[in-house]
C-alpha cells in the first residue's frame, strides 16, 4: 500500500521493448523516481523453457566505451560486474586467402573493445531493473495504438488475450527497428524517414571450443581424472576477419571459449550455395583455415538450418513526439553492425536522454526538444560511418594506403598529439565526449588535409627525381650531347630551342658522338660562321633543364636513313607546366568532391569493426 501510494505520486513512464536499451532504460527511469512499466512482446528470457529458444538472435555484440560510460551512468557497481565477464579484443586478426594471420590494433595506447552476449547481458539487465520496487516488468504484452490526446497506451497480453491499458507521462521506445512507437508517432507528426537495405545477408555459424584430447598411452588413473578445461580455436583477444572484398567472415570469442561467426554475403551467393559439396568447395577454396576451426559437418549443418537475415539501416529526422514520446537505440537509428556502435548508441541514447531531464527536472517536454536537437545528427552520422566500415572492414583493411594513413594517424596520435590528429576509429570507439558527428567532420577535414599535404609531397618528390636526375646525367656524361632527333631540313639542326646551320648535312657518326668542345667565346646571338663539323660550341640557356630524356627516333637524311637513340632535352619551363598542371587541375576536384561529401552529409540531417 505504502508503495502503491508513493508511485501514485511518481510521474510515470511506459517503455516499450525489454532489449537491452529498454531495460538500461529502466533502470536510469527508476533511480529518477519515476514509476515505470517496461512492456515486452516475448515472454521471461531468463526462463529455463526460453533458455533453448535463442531468445535474443542477433550478432554477438562489442561493448566500448560508449556503452560502458551508460551502463556507469545508471550503476557503477553494476558496470564493474559487467566488465568482469566481457571478453577483451585489443585489434583485428586479417586472414588472407591462405590462412596466414596478420594483427591490427584497434589503438595506439591499448584500448580495446570487449566481446560480451547479448542475451547474458539482457538477463543482467532485466535483473536489475527488477530489483527496483518500482519497476514493473510485463511480459508477453503488443501494443496495439497510443492515444495521443489522452496519453493512453492499450496493450494486448498475448498469455490472455485481453486487453490492457496505461496512462504515462511518456512513452519510451525502444522496441527495434520495426518499432511500432515510431510508426504510432509518424501517424501524429511527419516525420522524415528512410529505410536502407545493403546488399549483404548474414548467417550465423559457431567455431566450438578445443578440447584437449587424451593419449592412448596414459594410464587409466590418469584419464579417469577431471578433463582439463577448454582452449579458444583462435586468439581470443582478437576479433577475427577473413575479408574478400565482396563478402566476409568474422569471428568474436565468447566466455564457454567458443567463437561466434558470421558470414556476410550478398543474398545470391547464399542461393547458389544449395549443396553440401557446393558449400564446402566455396569454403575451402575461400575460408579454407575456418573449415578446420568449425568442422565441415557443423558447418553444413548451422549453414543449412541457420536463417539468412538482412541487414537495415534506418533513419528518423526526429526520435521525439514533443512532450509525450521518444524513441531510442535500433527504433530511432538502426544501423549496420559494421562499427560495433548499435547497442553502444543505444546506451548512449539512454545516458544523454537523462541528463536532459535532468537538467530540466519537471520539464519534460524541453528536455525532450533538446535531446532531440542534439542526437538526431549524431544518430545519422553513425549510421553513415557504419556504411562506411562495412566497405573497410571488407576490403579496406587488406588496402596499403589504408594501413599507411592508419599508421600516419597512429604516430601523430603517439608522438604530436598537439596536432589533433587521430584515427577515426579511435574516436567513434574510445572517446564518449566527442559526438558521432564531430568524429565524422573531424576525420573529414582531416583526409583533406591529408590529401593536400599529399599532392605537395608528390610533387616534392618528383622534384627530387628530377634534380637526382641531373646528378646521374651529368656523372654519365648524358648532359650536353647534341640532340639527335635529326635535321629538321637540308642544312639545319634544332638544339635546346636554337637552330644551327652546317654547310653539308652532318655524317653518321654525329648521331652517337658526345660533344667535348669549349664553351663559345662569342655570344650566341652573334652570327656564327658555318661548321665544317657537326661538332659546334653550344651555350645553354638557365631556363633549360640540363639533362635530356632518351626517345627513340627514325633520323633520315639525303645521305643515310636508320633508327638511332635520340636524347631529346626538354626546358625546365616545359617540364614543371607538364607536371604541375595536372596537379594543379585534379587537386581542386578532390576539394571538390569533399565539399560535396560533406553537403550529402548535411543533407542528410533532413550502418563489429
């Protein structure tokens, strides 16, 4: 009664979806004193008759620090406990085609992320809720309609089949990204919102433990005692990918030492695979070390039985109806599972929602307008980026420039951190104060600035060539040779842009014969006698560049016709218009096309690593 009578004076909330951003929901709803009702479409997941029935079916999930600072948020001591049973993963572990392992950290200093259940951690959110008096826990219960006007949520309980209703001072939800919340609050207001399927499906498979096995020369005492414990297949502080480009498969460890894999592939390769032969000859030719770790007979078995999902990512331009709903986590912004954000943004959602509220304590309809104006952009930026790391993850991470600006990011980070300059994954994963959409511009501006500072290098370095050039010609003896790209007509030859004439055409011997004669003494413009010889006095200009490029030309002449080397000196002028101008001309589309990225992004404000 007591209780009863203190609730009734508690402001009330309704949440839809008992997952784990429904139930971390509750828990930061009841530590703020509201009486809250969290309502669930299936029945008790901690149940033993639920325990076989893969409750919560989903790809294994990677906690960060974004999801670890929400569960901090709502209990500390309960997050140490959580932490205590995740799984560590410091990098990637890339498998090529041959089975040859090569580890990427995740971060410069050692952070990581953690593999963890997903139904584990739900059970140990539910519990906690639970513990609050006053929460209160309905399972097995649809929303059927929401009465705006009169704040009224009906409810069917599926057990019974009647029908239920609530009044609540708001409505939470987070019931997925087939969210009937969301689709009760379009029918209010507009509500801009997409819907993108990518191209890839997914599978689930299982690389099961290794256990040791026993010799058959051992004692029978001996094989009678305890068998040791288990082995992880594969390094387990690693999550595991084997990338081909168009489809991959990855792996993360789970606490009975077992791996959970998923394949992605796009839906018509899952459809030519319709055999066991078929199945297992891609495999081995593709995967062919992960055929050993899962076993070819499981493999044919959970490939066959194991239902082929799709993959959604899903856009909202608001997650609040104003003053009397929002939505949170996979019903507002589900994404791809690609960056490992989905349940991480979810918390975060849940973190940020309150401290809104309370920063606005009684006023919930400016809390709301406010968390809406701060996470809305946030939500399609790490739907973007989660896009964005399904192409990485895939074929990025076998690319050399790839790994070269990972490492050019990692030393700046390590060594002049003063600079700002850090690896994006390092920001979406690591550090919680920096918004989704901040880490999006900030790598932005960052690839711009690393590709001027590239096209200045490049154009260094061709500097460098060229001046290394002159140094080898002049040691060679290829500098002030007489160009032998032939008379250009009866008594003329062209030299570094100067026209000398000669009484007779010059003989063969003038196409291969260095020219060893002094400088002149008069000046070139003065009217120089004809040359008995081909071998004449030349004074080359400053502007020319002092080496030549070798060709291969066809030389005739009255006398004589062959194919002779011809070295072909070019004016330095020339030379830096025939580098610099093309240079010159695509770094402005590469601004170009950044801009562009960036009004896409903008415009988009109106999808595991």
């Amino acid at each position: 009664m007591v209780q009863d009578y203190l609730e009734a004076s508690m402001p009330t909330v309704a949440i839809i979806g008992a997952g784990p951003v429904g139930a971390l929901a509750a828990i930061y709803f009841a530590q703020s004193n509201y009486a809250v009702h969290l309502y669930e479409l299936r029945s008790d997941p901690r149940l033993p008759e639920n325990q076989l029935k893969n409750f919560s079916k989903s790809i294994n999930l990677a906690l960060s620090d974004r999801g670890i600072e929400g569960l901090k948020g709502a209990d500390k001591e309960f997050a140490r406990k959580i932490m205590s049973d995740v799984i560590p993963m410091h990098g990637r572990m890339i498998h090529d085609g041959k089975g040859k392992q090569e580890s990427q950290l995740y971060d410069i200093h050692g952070r990581h992320i953690n593999a963890v259940d997903r139904g584990w951690l739900n059970e140990e959110l539910l519990t906690k809720a639970e513990s609050f008096p006053n929460v209160h826990v309905h399972f097995k219960h649809k929303l059927l309609r929401c009465d705006w006007d009169s704040n009224t949520y009906h409810f069917r309980n599926t057990a019974t089949n009647e029908e239920v209703s609530i009044k609540a001072d708001l409505l939470v939800g987070a019931d997925g990204a087939h969210s009937v919340v969301r689709n009760q609050m379009m029918r209010r207001i507009p509500i801009s919102f997409s819907q993108h399927y990518i191209d890839s499906t997914w599978c689930e498979l299982t690389i099961p433990p290794v256990f040791p096995t026993f010799s058959a020369s051992l004692s029978t005492s001996l094989q009678t005692q305890t068998p040791p414990a288990p082995n992880f297949a594969l390094n387990p502080n690693r999550l595991h990918i084997w990338p081909r480009q168009t489809f991959m498969l990855i792996a993360l460890p789970n606490t009975d030492r077992s791996f959970t894999c998923t394949l992605f592939m796009p839906q018509a390769m899952f459809d030519a695979l319709t055999t066991p032969a078929e199945l297992l000859t891609f495999f081995e030719k593709e995967f062919p070390d992960a055929v050993g770790y899962i076993g070819k007979d499981r493999l044919v078995h959970e490939f066959f039985r194991n239902p082929k999902e799709p993959l959604v990512s899903i856009k909202a331009s608001t997650h609040v109806l104003p003053g009397r709903a929002v939505i949170l986590g996979d019903a507002a912004h589900a994404m791809v599972p690609f960056y490992g954000q989905g349940m991480n943004a979810g918390f975060e959602d849940v973190r940020i929602l309150h401290e809104h509220l309370r920063a606005n304590p009684g006023d919930i309809p400016t809390a709301l307008a406010a968390y809406d104006k701060e996470r809305v952009k946030d939500a399609h930026a790490i739907c973007d980026l989660a896009l964005h790391n399904y192409e990485e993850m895939r074929a990025g991470v076998n690319s050399r420039a790839y790994l070269l600006r990972k490492k050019t990011e990692e030393w700046f980070y390590a060594n002049v951190p003063a600079l700002g300059i850090r690896t994006l994954y390092t920001m979406v994963s690591f550090d919680p104060a920096v918004p989704y959409s901040a880490a999006l511009r900030h790598a932005e501006l960052q690839g711009t600035w690393f590709k001027w500072v590239g096209a200045l290098v490049s154009v260094g370095v061709v500097g460098a060539l060229i001046t290394t050039a002159r140094v080898v010609a002049r040691m060679m003896g290829w500098i002030d040779r007489v160009d032998r790209y032939g008379p250009m007509g009866p008594g003329r030859v062209w030299r570094m842009g100067v026209e000398y004439t000669y009484q007779s055409l010059p003989p063969a011997s003038f196409y291969s014969r260095p020219l060893t004669c002094p400088a002149p003494t008069k000046s070139p413009r003065a009217p120089r006698p004809p040359l008995p010889h081909p071998r004449y006095p030349v004074k080359l200009r400053r502007s020319d560049v002092r080496i030549g490029l070798p060709l291969r030309l066809s030389v005739s002449n009255y006398f004589h016709s062959s194919r002779r080397a011809a070295v072909l000196p070019v004016p330095r002028r020339t030379l830096i218009q025939i580098i610099l101008v093309p240079l010159l001309a695509l770094l402005p589309l590469g601004v170009v096309r950044e801009l562009a990225g960036r009004s896409r992004h903008s415009l988009s404000d109106m999808i595991v690593n």
